[in-house]
C-alpha cells in the first residue's frame, strides 16, 4: 500500500491483510489537516493499492471549512460601585481560520449603561488579538448580565 497526500495532510492507515478474489476488507486510515491548510481549499491523498499483478487507486478530498470564531479572555474587573464609572477590557481573539469583521453591539439588563470606549468594529486577521474597552456605570446594586454579540 502507498500513500501519496498533499502537504496540508498527514495520513496514516493500518496494515491491509490479504485479500482474496470478491472478499473485502475494512481499512482504517487516521487524517490530520494542518492549520496551515487554506480555508476553502479541498487537499487530497491517494491510495494505492497493489498486489499479484492487481492495481487499485482511490483518491480522497477533504473540504477544509471555514471557521469564524472569536474567544474572550481576561475580563479586567467584575466589580463596580452604584453611581461610578468604571473601564473594564476584555482581550478578543481570532481562534478562526479566516479574518473575523463583525460590529459589536452590547446589552446590559437592569439600570446599567455600558459604553464601548473605542471602535464597535471588531477588525482581526487570523490569530490577532484586541483589547475591547467598556466603560460601565451601575445605577443600581446588585448583579446584572452584559451581552456581547456580533452583527454579520
């Protein structure tokens, strides 16, 4: 058995047994796609199978997804005194495969206001962080809940 796979690719198989005239047999092959692959793009590898003067070849594409996807790190501060404002920041980072550009609204429950201090646009290449800046002011005690969420 040969394997020929494209560099995003790493491919291992087990061993084949012996296979007779009309039997089959299960072969179980381990892929793994490189981050480096292109998000998009369809690498490949071919099987080649040969034994007794008998030549098999099958080729496999696999569709390398896009993904957009943010994480959220650090959050500055969590407490907060009535009637003061207070900046908080969260570190953003682009976890995805391509660039993340979304505008950010915020939604804060009860008698909070919350302010972005800076731009609503979330700009970030692959890989890139950001640090987003919130300005709060709590006008009542207690807990509240502030949402963050993206605009396509």
């Amino acid at each position: 058995m040969n394997i020929i796979s494209d560099e995003q690719l790493s491919v291992q198989c087990d061993n084949l047994p012996i296979i007779e005239l009309n039997e089959n047999a299960e072969l179980v092959c381990t892929v793994i796609i490189d981050n480096s692959a292109e998000p998009s793009s369809e690498p490949s590898f071919t099987l080649e199978l040969t034994g007794d003067g008998a030549q098999f070849s099958e080729t496999v594409s696999l569709f390398v997804q896009t993904v957009e996807q943010v994480t959220w790190q650090g959050l500055s501060s969590n407490t907060f005194s009535t009637g003061e404002e207070k900046q908080i920041q969260i570190l953003v980072t682009n976890t995805g495969n391509v660039p993340f550009n979304h505008k950010l609204n915020i939604i804060s429950d009860k008698d909070w206001d919350v302010i972005l201090d800076g731009n609503d646009i979330i700009d970030l290449n692959v890989g890139e962080s950001a640090n987003v800046r919130f300005k709060i002011t709590a006008y009542e005690p207690g807990f509240s809940s502030i949402s963050l969420e993206f605009d396509t």
